[in-house]
C-alpha cells in the first residue's frame, strides 16, 4: 500500500472508495452526453471526478490518516468483477429527483466489501451509515427542485454501453471542496489479494 501524506491540518474530508478507470469514464461521459436533453437545471459530474464511494467519512482527525489506511489492510478480498446495470435512476424518486445516477452489478461483492470496510473503520470510533448501501455513480445533480417524471423523458432512448471492469484496490481520498468544483487526492491504496 502507499503510505498516506503527512497532513498538517487538524482534520480532513475523507472517503474510501473504488476509482473508475480512464476507459470507462470515457464512456459515462458519452451517456451523460446523451442525457443532456434532459428537463431541468443539472449540474454533470465530470468522469474524471467519479468514485464508488463505500465509506465517507466526512471531516476526519488527520491524526488518524495512517491508522485508518492500515486498518483496511488485510481484508481478505479478492479481485472481483464489477458491472454497470444501464439502468438511469432518481434520487429520491422520479418524481421528486435532485440526484441522475448509473446503476451497478456485482452488488454481492460490492455489499460485502462496503461492510468489511465499515466494520474496518468503526474500531476508530466512526460510526456506520445510518443508510442502507445503494451502490451507484452520480451522474448529475438538480441545481433546483424539478416538478415532473425525469425518466419519462428516458422512454425509447438508446444509451451507449458502459462496460464493466476488475476492482483489484481500493483508495482512501482527500476531498477539497472549492468554489469551483471539488478537488481530490489520493491518500493511499489498498490492493486486493491476488488468487480465486
């Protein structure tokens, strides 16, 4: 694993996640070409900026940066096949939606990797999420509330394919956020177990 940068700050914002790779951010970017016809005010996610999120962590000790990298070691996982499920989706529904996302598969091994690192991080006194874990990636936000069925705006629309990938690590990440747009740096990795 690489080892965490030192932090000078008292805290930090931090989530683990799974990065998505160059092939298929090149992708999403084409759907979210293909959904910008859609009604509303959204804000589009730039692919380069998009992760899996398991864990987020919200403002978190610096102090404890190296002592949560090592606590994610060891796991016991083994690389696993990750697939996009081309189903757009609405949070919290299509009728009230403020968030676009891109379903995913494989959500057996993603639900056992997100609570082995939630059991991980909960011996640092982190509490666990009070959700249930939704595996997804946010494709846009609504900037304002929008009155009407977004998916309806969806039927018969040919999307191009997202193709899946192998998850062999995971990535602990700083998040910055700036006026112009959230800012991200890598902390530290976490490679699988090779075999299986």
């Amino acid at each position: 694993m690489s080892q965490p940068k030192p932090e000078n700050r008292q805290t930090i914002r931090a989530f683990v996640a799974i990065d998505i790779p160059d092939k298929q951010q090149g992708q999403i970017a084409l759907l979210q070409n293909c959904l910008k016809h859609l009604p509303g005010q959204i804000s589009w996610v730039k692919p380069q900026n998009m992760h899996l999120t398991l864990k987020f962590m919200g403002e978190f000790p610096a102090s404890l940066v190296e002592a949560a990298s090592q606590a994610l070691q060891g796991m016991g996982v083994i690389p696993f096949e990750l697939g996009f499920a081309q189903q757009i989706g609405f949070f919290p529904s299509e009728m009230r939606p403020r968030v676009i996302w891109l379903g995913l598969e494989s959500a057996g091994e993603l639900a056992r990797l997100q609570r082995t690192v939630e059991e991980r991080l909960c011996h640092l006194g982190l509490p666990p999420e009070d959700k249930a874990f939704k595996p997804h990636l946010t494709l846009g936000r609504l900037r304002q509330a929008f009155k009407g069925n977004l998916a309806a705006n969806l039927k018969g629309l040919q999307l191009p394919q997202v193709e899946g990938f192998r998850v062999s690590e995971i990535k602990f990440i700083r998040s910055e956020l700036r006026p112009q747009g959230p800012v991200y740096t890598e902390l530290g990795s976490v490679a699988f177990i090779c075999g299986a």
